[in-house]
C-alpha cells in the first residue's frame, strides 16, 4: 500500500497523508488546542523555508555593486483593483543586466509570451527572429541589447512580474484565447495588470477551482513541470457512492490508455456521502482525475480544484481572483527545490 496511514472514524473509512495539506483538506473542521498546535507548526516550516530560500539567493545572485538594489523586491502598486480582490498586486520588480545572456526560450518565457515548453515550439516552428536571422534552436544565446521578435514584434523579458490565484467557476475556458469565441479566464482578470498574464497548467471547461495565472514564464515552467511533482487536491462529486472495492482499487492505481496512474492520497471527504472524494494528485494528464473515475464505472458530475502548489480559494469566492503575497511567491519559488525527481 502507498504512504498513508488508514483511519476508521464512524465506520467509515478513510486513506490519508498524515501532516499533508490532504489531511489538512479532509479535517477541515478540526478545532482547538490541536488546530492551533498545527498551524504554529506549519508556520515554523514556512519561516525555516523562507530563509532557506533567501540563503540560496544570496549565494547564488551577489551584486557586485554593495550599494545595487536586491535581485528582486516587492513593487509597491496601486489602489487599481477589480471588485471582489486585494488592493496590493503581487508585483516584482527585477534587475536586469545587459550582458547576461539566456538561453532563447527563456528570454521569451521572461517576456511573458508562454512558457519555456511552449517557447521551444515557437522557436522551432521559426516563428522567432534574432537580430533579423530566423533562429530555430531553443538554446540559442541571446541578451537584452539583442533585437528579438516574436511574429514580427519586438519582444524584452518583463520588467515586473505579476501572480493572480484565480477561482475558476464553470463555462470558462483554461487558455489565452478561443478561435470559438467562447470564455476564456482572461475574462475574467482583464482588468487586474496592464501587462499580459497567462494560465499556469490547466483546468476542464467545468473544472473549477484554483488557477494560478503569471507573466513570470520561468516559474511557469517549473509548476508545469513533472520533476517537480506539483500537489494538486481536487474534490469529486461522483455520480454514485465509491464502493470500498473501487476505492482500493483506485488508491493501488490505474491503467488508462496513456499510462498507468495512481493518487498520492484518497479519501471519502464527507463522512456521510461516499460519493463525494477527495484525492491528491501531482499528474498533469488531461482530464486525468475524470479519466481514473470513469475507468471504474463512475462519472464526474462536479470537480473542484481546491489547492494547487499549496495554494488555496480561502476567501476568493468563485469567479473572483486575488493576487498572491510576496511570501506566497517566495514559497513558490522555492517549491520541491530539495527533492526534484530525477528525469
């Protein structure tokens, strides 16, 4: 059996992490001297994690110049804010120099065009000109002083970066644009920066939930990526309760027709209604949660993301969208940096 430990409260049972936001998820209503206990402990974690982060900053980025700002700070915004949000953008601001060189499909995931996967496609296509010459390898080396276009115009990295955690109601398509005409979530911040933010990984047209949307192309890249084994928890609303039989059969894992996949965690989230389940999972399949349940027999009526990389829809009601805090960005910066899975 995976990690997990098995728990049996009112006859009911229950497969669960322990000290994992899944365990956090399924007991949510725990209360007092407990509650408190975990939450001081989780706050020492994010503290000792936030000077680990700062620690390899400084090692890796000194200014050689004593009296030169920081490699990034947070940028003061305006009291410009759509209805139902904060009125401070998570906004850094970053220090450029013009003889670093980067790789081509990072200057243009800095610039806020896609990420460094989808980069290395547009690179290829020939869709990417350096100083006027089509350039179609993804490790070409460019700087800032470099003329580099994307379809014709001109493209820099981004001087300030902006993180928007989005809560995703149904109808609403997980993309930048729709040849079809249809919703897209940049509807629905369009008016939270003048910059142009995209979707970090993906939700179904009526998934909702948690969506992180960012002009930083490289975090992008890392939340996107499956060495980094980014934690998702959904909740599924099924069409039918998840006999016991299923439910082992599901935590021990699946075969479907691109792969076998198990969760990281599964549980029955409300005591009293076996067809309400939630699981955690890192895959970034399409419709991978929908997928496992339907290879069982059960269909998802309603899906629900309700954390991402440790992030959470607390106090964003459906439809609305917050931006990040610093820490929240250093914390996901520093995400699974100390057990990347090796390739």
């Amino acid at each position: 059996m995976r990690h997990s430990s098995l728990l049996l409260k009112n006859s009911k049972l229950y497969i669960m992490a322990k000290g994992s936001a899944f365990d956090k998820f399924i007991h949510r209503e725990e209360k007092g001297a407990k509650k408190r206990e975990r939450i001081r402990q989780e706050k020492k974690k994010a503290r000792e994690a936030t000077k680990e982060y700062f620690r390899r900053l400084k090692d890796q980025s000194k200014p050689a110049d004593p009296k030169a700002e920081s490699p990034s700070k947070l940028k003061p915004a305006g009291k410009k804010a759509a209805a139902g949000t904060t009125l401070e953008k998570s906004a850094i601001t970053t220090r450029q120099n013009d003889k670093t060189e980067y790789p081509l499909n990072k200057f243009i995931a800095h610039s806020g065009i896609c990420s460094r996967r989808d980069a290395v496609d547009l690179i290829k296509k020939g869709l990417v000109k350096v100083n006027g010459e089509t350039v179609t390898e993804p490790g070409f080396k460019v700087t800032v002083k470099d003329d580099v276009s994307y379809n014709g115009k001109k493209i820099a990295p981004r001087k300030t970066l902006y993180y928007i955690l989005l809560n995703k109601p149904k109808d609403y398509i997980t993309t930048t644009e729709d040849p079809r005409g249809r919703k897209t979530v940049l509807d629905l911040v369009k008016n939270a920066v003048d910059d142009r933010v995209y979707p970090v990984g993906r939700l179904d047209r009526n998934t909702t939930g948690v969506l992180l949307l960012t002009n930083d192309g490289e975090l992008a890249q890392k939340l996107s990526h499956p060495r980094y084994m980014v934690k998702k928890i959904y909740e599924a609303k099924l069409d039918k309760p998840l006999t016991k039989k299923d439910f082992d059969t599901l935590l021990n894992g699946v075969t479907l027709e691109d792969g076998f996949i198990a969760p990281d965690a599964l549980a029955y989230a409300d005591p009293k209604d076996k067809s309400v389940i939630g699981i955690e999972i890192h895959s970034g399949r399409n419709r991978i949660v929908r997928r496992m349940f339907e290879s069982l027999g059960y269909e998802v009526r309603n899906l629900d993301r309700v954390m991402y990389a440790g992030l959470t829809k607390k106090n964003v009601e459906r439809g609305k969208w917050r931006f990040l805090t610093e820490k929240e960005v250093r914390l996901l910066k520093y995400l699974n940096s100390s057990y990347v899975q090796k390739p």
